[in-house]
C-alpha cells in the first residue's frame, strides 16, 4: 500500500490550499480519500502506484506543499476515515514529508525496500522536469493530456504547430509519461518486497 501525506508550505501567509486538494481529487481511485490529518496537511491512501505517482509529483511541483510517499503495510481493516489509519506505510509516509520539506524538490519517498531508493531518484528527476516548466509550457502540457492533437492543442492556443511541438520540447513533454511509468514501476517494486 501507499499512503501519501502532503503538508502546504507557507501555510501562515498563504490561504488554506488543503480544500483545494480535497476537491481536486475527489474522484481519484483512492482506496481512502484525501482527508485532512492536521491543520494544513492532507493524507490519502492508494493501492495503486500509478495513481499516486502522478499526483504526488503534480503536487510536489508546485511550490505549494511538501509531499511524503509511505510504502508499506496499513492495518486492516482500514478505519473510515483516512487520518485515523495506522501500519508502516502511514509512518514512512510521515518520515518522507517531513523530509521532504528539508529537500529542494520537495518530495520523499520511505519504505522499507531498496526499491525506494530508485523510486526517490525518479520522483526527484520527475519534479525537476516540472517544476522547471513555463507557464506557457505547462498550458501546452495540460492540453496534450487531455487526449488531443498537438496540431489541436495548438489550435486552441493559436499557434503553430511547430511552435507546439517547440513548446512541448522545451517542457520535456516526451520524458513526463515514461518517467511517470518508471516511478510507478520502482513503486510497485517497493511494495512488494
């Protein structure tokens, strides 16, 4: 299992982000929900690698929340609500966000496998990818995971095709997917030792 714990960053000069979160994700294929722990942190539990890998990487690349990935055993059967949850993935998932919030790219990944030694190494490489993306990289991004063509999607921006294929070069679209997957993977790896 996997149980991610998310903590904002600035939450004493910032606005409460954590409804956000819990909106954003309300239909993501989460075994319990995002649920808010204490004060400015979430916490959801998956047993899905792919699932968290993309969320967790899409939060750690804003500059907005620390993000821990516990990999692990959960007590069963799970309570009701996501925050009164206990096992190992829970506390490697507490380990990770707070080291996560000593770490430049803000995300941790702890278990008790080598496996997550690797899938640290991607996460971080991953956030790196993003979190260095224009604004205007990141709209052409957002678009392209919608499913359409670039020559669309460039349509929808108005521009040319060439200046999307540009866009999406410089944003290192061609690495998010396959690296998402490679983290997924080292996940799943981790969870099975």
């Amino acid at each position: 299992m996997y149980v991610l714990t998310v903590d904002q960053r600035g939450s004493r000069t910032d606005r409460d982000r954590v409804p956000d979160i819990i909106d954003r994700y309300a239909t993501a294929h989460t075994v319990r929900p995002f649920d808010r722990t204490a004060g400015d942190e979430v916490q959801a539990v998956f047993d899905a690698a792919d699932e968290i890998t993309a969320i967790a990487v899409d939060l750690a690349a804003t500059d907005n929340w620390s993000v821990g990935i516990g990999v692990g055993t959960v007590d069963l059967p799970l309570p009701a609500a996501t925050r009164a949850g206990r096992g190992r993935a829970f506390e490697a998932a507490r380990e990770a966000v707070e080291a996560a919030k000593r770490d430049r790219r803000r995300i941790r990944v702890v278990g008790s496998s080598d496996w997550t030694v690797h899938a640290q190494t991607a996460a971080g490489l991953l956030v790196d990818v993003l979190a260095n993306r224009s604004e205007a990289g990141r709209e052409a991004v957002a678009l392209m995971r919608t499913g359409i063509t670039q020559a669309t999607a460039a349509d929808r921006l108005g521009i040319t095709p060439q200046a999307m294929s540009s866009r999406l070069a410089t944003a290192g679209w061609d690495l998010q997917i396959p690296a998402e997957a490679l983290l997924a993977r080292l996940l799943t790896e981790a969870d099975a030792r």
